[in-house]
C-alpha cells in the first residue's frame, strides 16, 4: 500500500470559488485516474494547522500506482492551473 498525503496554504488573492474548484477536481481524480484505491479531500478544521487550509489523503497500492497517478495527463492538466494557487506540502509513504 502507498499513502499519498498533501496540504495547500492558498496564496494571497485566492478566491472562496477557486478553493472550491480545487475541492471538485481533486474529489473527481479519483473518478478520471485508474489507480485511485480512496481518496478524500476536504477544507481543514485544525486549530493546528499552520495556515494549510486543505488537504487530503490518496492510496494506491503500490509506488508504481501512485507514479502512474502523479504522470497521468488529468494530474499533469490539474497542476498547471492549480500550483500558481498553493504553497504546497506532501507525504508519501509506504505500509
């Protein structure tokens, strides 16, 4: 198994409806990319959160799943109009 975790500070001038095309399209990856064991994503609630206001959670079932993920064109499409969004964070592991 391959766990997946990120979290996105927004940067500055981001607006309530980009946060939410964020929150549809990496919900709908799981539905567009063969791979996908479970996903969830959602808008933080912690008190602790260090200013990531997002983040989810993604497993596969292996590291080449997760690389065929993270290659995949819908991921590739994604990150273009989305990295000029966030100040991101991610860990990867394996159980």
């Amino acid at each position: 198994m391959f766990i997946h975790m990120f979290s996105f500070r927004w940067k500055p001038g981001i607006t309530e409806q980009q946060k939410q095309r964020v929150l549809d399209e990496v919900t709908a990856l799981r539905t567009q990319i063969p791979g996908i064991l479970d996903s969830a994503v959602g808008f933080n609630t912690s008190p602790r959160g260090q200013g990531y206001e997002f983040g989810g959670v993604m497993k596969f079932s292996n590291r080449a799943a997760y690389d065929a993920y993270n290659a995949h064109p819908v991921h590739q499409q994604l990150l273009t109009w989305l990295l000029p969004l966030i100040d991101p964070m991610e860990v990867d592991f394996e159980l």
